[in-house]
C-alpha cells in the first residue's frame, strides 16, 4: 500500500505545479479569464495541496507501521 501512495505523491505534486503554473499565467495575461477563474484556480490549488500533504502523512505513517 505504501507503494501505491508514493507513485501517488508525484502526480498529485505535478498536479499542483500545473495548477499553479494556469493560476500565474492567468493572472499574469489578465483579462476576463483571470476575473472568471482566478478564484476557481486559487481553491483547487489549496484541494490539490491539500491531498498531496495527507498523501504523504498517509506514506509516513504506512512506512513506519511497516517497519514495526
């Protein structure tokens, strides 16, 4: 199981680099996407953090009950 989770990690840290990454970029172009979807970007960015650190608290502790 705690294999799976750390093939896990990376993709949902990839996740939250491309999220970012459209949340900068919109704001940076400006316009009435970034007034439309900054919000939106802002909160699923948050989700996506979110995951990844109970992905890796979740990791942490599987790998310590395995080694007890």
């Amino acid at each position: 199981m705690s294999g799976f989770v750390f093939f896990l990690i990376p993709i949902v840290m990839l996740g939250v680099l491309v999220i970012l990454g459209m949340g900068i970029y919109s704001l940076a172009k400006g316009g009435t996407f970034a007034k439309e979807n900054s919000n939106k970007l802002m909160r699923m960015r948050v989700a996506a953090q979110a995951v990844a650190i109970v992905l890796l608290m979740l990791f942490v502790w599987l790998s310590t009950q395995a080694n007890s």
